[in-house]
C-alpha cells in the first residue's frame, strides 16, 4: 500500500442546536472517525513495505465556521487536529501525514471556487 486518501464529506445543513442528534453522530462517525480508523488499521501495512503516506483533505470549515455547518466544521477541525498530531509521531512508528485544507468560501469574483487545496503549512 502506497497511500491513503481521507477525503470525506457528509454534510448536513442546519443552525447549530437544531438537527437531529443521530445526523451529527453520523456526520462526525464519517468526516472524523472514519478516516482515524483507516490511518490506524493501514499504517502496519506501510511500516511492513517501509512506505507509505496518509493524505488527508480536511476544509477550512474547521477553522471558518458557519452557523449552518455545527458538526460538519466539528469533525474538520477535529480531522486537522488529527492529521497535525498524527505528523508529529515519529518514523517509522508512522508514515508521513500530509493534511489539505480546501476551502468554499465566498471568493472576490463572488462565485465558489471548489478547486481551492493549499498544504496546511500554507496556511
């Protein structure tokens, strides 16, 4: 195995408080535990080969929130939390972390531009 990707998505569009507590387990079961779980059942696979990387592809969300997004931007700032801590292990214990914030706010054209990653360094 050469890499991982953690790139999930499940959002649920409601104002913070309101909602359906199951919806908000689900989204953080999905956006955070799932890639978590992933990282740790993949990662003896990539020190037995001696490579490997985990990619994981959070949102600005985490750090931009919006009253419409409680869990969604929950479980992503809690996937850079993850992805960060988890870069911080050493080698070969584990593989190299790298962690992409995208980001879909509003840009000065108005639009949204879904194409925005930068490294987290970048930011």
């Amino acid at each position: 195995m050469r890499a991982t990707i953690h790139s999930c998505k499940l959002l649920f569009t409601v104002l913070c408080g309101a909602g359906d507590p199951d919806e908000w387990e689900e989204n953080i079961q999905i956006n955070l535990i799932g890639p978590m779980r992933l990282t740790r059942r993949l990662t003896p696979a990539m020190a037995e080969k001696g490579e490997g990387y985990h990619i994981n592809i959070s949102s600005s969300a985490g750090k931009h929130p919006s009253p419409k997004q409680c869990a969604y931007s929950a479980a992503k700032w809690g996937m850079t939390g993850f992805a960060l801590s988890s870069a911080k292990v050493p080698y070969p214990t584990h593989y190299p972390i790298l962690l992409f914030l995208c980001d879909m706010r509003p840009h000065f054209s108005g639009t949204r531009d879904q194409s925005c990653c930068w490294p987290a360094e970048a930011l």
